[in-house]
C-alpha cells in the first residue's frame, strides 16, 4: 500500500468514527415528537456547537498539545492546557447557541415550560415538578450545566486523543528500531563480506603466482578463471541472495583454479545432489570452508583426497566438506582465521534459528556440516 492511499484510508477511517460518534445521541436517545421548533432548532445548534468543540479539541490535543507538551514532558502546563479547554467547552456551547439563534436561556425555559403545559392533564403536575428542578439546577448551576454528562463525553474524546497518540508514538519507535537494527545489520553484512573478498583474493593470487613462478602453461587459463571469480564476487555479491547456481559455478571454478597448481596427488571429489535451479543462498557462504580444505588438506608429498557435497532438497541446503588434516598446526579449528568466524557471524544474521553448523576436528579428519533450513 502506497503512502498515498494509506493517508486516505485513514482520513476514511477517521470521518466514519466521527460520524458513528455524532449519530449515537439520535440512536440511544431520540428526540420526541411533540417538541416544538424552537426547540427542536435549539437543540440542533447546540448538538453541533459541542461536536464541533469536541471535533477541534480532539485535533489540537493529538497533533500539538500532547507532541509538543505532554511527550515533553511539560506535564503540568499540559494539565492547565487541558483544563482550560474544558472550561471552554461546558461554558462555550450555550453562549455559541444562544448568539446564532438569537435567544435567551429565559426564553428556552419558557418554551421548555410551555411544552410540558400542553401534555396530558394527569401527568402534568408531574411535568411541572421535573421543569422546576431543572430549571433550579440551570439557575444554581449554569458553569456546569452539561455536567456529568459533557464531562464523561470530554473526558472519552480526551482519552481516546492520548491513547491514540501513546500508541501512535510506540509503534514509531518500534519502527525507528527495526530499521536502525535492518540498516546495523545491512552494514555489519556488508563488513563482513568486504572481509572476505580481500581474504579470498589474497589466497587465490597466491595459488596464480605459484604457477607464474614455474612459467607453468596453466597460467592463463587461471588467469581467466580469476577473471571469472572476481566479476561473480564484484556483481553477485552485491545483492542479498544470489543463485545457488552460480554459487555452485563460483566454487567449481575455484577448485579449477587450485587444481592447477596441484600435483596428481590431489584429490578432489565435489559432488552437487538435488535440483538446484530455482534455488536462492546468500552468497560466500560456502567458499571459507572449501578455501580451508585446500589450505589444511592438500600435500605435495602424499596423497590428500578432499570430498566436498552440496545436496538440495525441498526445503533445505546442505554442504558437507571432509578432508584429512595434513598440515602441521596442532588445532585446524582455531586456525582457520576470519573466514569461518566470518560464516557463522554471517548464518546467525541472515539465518536465525533456521540454520545447522557442526564444524569438528577428529582423528585428523576435518568435516564441516552445513544445514540451511526454509529456502
């Protein structure tokens, strides 16, 4: 929904509330019949004089005297505020009434009076006993004369007004936070993929120099597959998924690459299972753990088999990566450096509690197990 069509759908929203609101009198207390125009005039102009002050008073209240003063935390000049605009309106609809109509409270009494006369004899006494009193407690009482009930309808406009406003003002918090939390997370993802491509590069321009420093005849061809990897990781990369395809493409060419410079005793068995086509992943995620299968599990002097197996099923992505340790550092795990770190920093931001990460060292076999869940 367009911001255009949302401002709308509130004004709608708005309107139709207030409109329910103003018909509620006429529903649960409609006027008699035998009333006569005068009053029934009367009565009219002051019913819009307060919906019009309630109407006034609700939008002052929630869009300048609760932003600019009660989340201000001027609570007490919000108060006089408020007060001061109660006064007006118990006080100001009889004047309003009054002025436009041309009358009097004396003349509205009579009226009143006169109506009541012309009602049935038996119950006139009657009549006339209830016209007394109220027109007691107008005399005795005119500065609260729509008192409890004007104040009960104020008090529920005022406390829609601030109830709207508080909820208003949490639910734009909350979205401030989400988007400061998406725009840390977007940055920190985009850090930690900046890590690898300097880590990458570094170690796949060591494996071209090695065949440079041999004038080995493979050079260009490696060459042209750098040129491959390195336009993959400037173009693919920069969205937040790309093609399990072209991930898969990326890393045969990487393993191309590292076979070049390798000897025969360097076996390499990658295997892709399932359809992969149609299938999203966020990029580099699986080249850190290929990268340290090379680096821990390849000699020149014996023979080093490397098994590495990308499996996708319905739902879910799995790579599974098993090489026997032949270098001499004592713990592979701790060694690895940024790029594993790098992964699993990578899987709890774009994979929340959907993804699966075993990665042990046993009996000088290195095997990583990687599970993504829901793709």
């Amino acid at each position: 929904m367009s911001l255009q069509q949302k401002r709308i759908l509130n004004i709608s929203i708005h309107i139709t509330v207030w409109i329910c609101f103003f018909l509620l009198p006429y529903i649960f207390s409609p006027q008699p019949k035998d009333v006569s125009e005068n009053i029934s005039r009367h009565l009219l102009v002051l019913y819009i004089t307060i919906n019009v002050l309630l109407l006034i008073f609700y939008y002052l209240n929630t869009q300048l005297f609760i932003p600019k003063l009660l989340f201000k935390k001027k609570r007490l000049l919000y108060l006089l505020v408020v007060a001061c605009c109660f006064f007006i309106f118990i006080n100001a609809p009889r004047k309003i009434t009054h002025t436009i109509n041309g009358t009097t409270q004396e003349m509205i009494d009579k009226q009143i009076q006169e109506t009541y006369r012309q009602r049935n004899n038996s119950v006139e006494n009657t009549f006339k006993t209830k016209i007394d009193k109220k027109k007691n407690y107008i005399r005795n009482d005119k500065a609260l004369r729509y008192f409890p009930g004007s104040f009960v309808v104020f008090l529920l406009v005022l406390t829609v007004g601030i109830c709207s406003q508080v909820i208003g003002q949490w639910k734009k918090s909350e979205s401030i936070k989400e988007k400061m939390l998406h725009e840390k997370t977007a940055t920190e993802l985009s850090f930690l993929k900046s890590q690898i491509r300097p880590h990458f590069f570094f170690n796949t321009l060591n494996n071209i120099y090695s065949l440079a420093v041999t004038q080995n005849e493979k050079t260009p061809d490696a060459i042209l597959k750098l040129s491959t990897i390195m336009r993959y990781m400037l173009n693919e990369t920069q969205t937040e998924k790309t093609l399990l395809e072209n991930e898969v493409n990326f890393i045969k060419n990487y393993i191309d690459l590292n076979l070049m410079r390798l000897t025969d005793k360097v076996k390499v068995n990658f295997e892709v299972k399932g359809l992969i086509e149609n299938k999203q992943i966020a990029p580099l995620l699986f080249i850190p753990f290929v990268e340290n299968a090379f680096k821990y599990g390849v000699s020149t002097k014996e023979n080093s088999d490397i098994d590495i197996q990308i499996i996708a099923e319905d739902n879910k992505i799995i790579l599974k990566v098993k090489n026997k340790i032949v270098c001499s550092d004592s713990n592979i795990i701790e060694q690895t450096g940024i790029g594993i770190n790098n992964v699993r920093r990578r899987l709890d931001l774009l994979y929340p509690n959907s993804h699966v990460l075993s990665v042990i060292e046993e009996n000088k076999i290195f095997k990583v197990y990687l599970e993504i869940n829901s793709i």
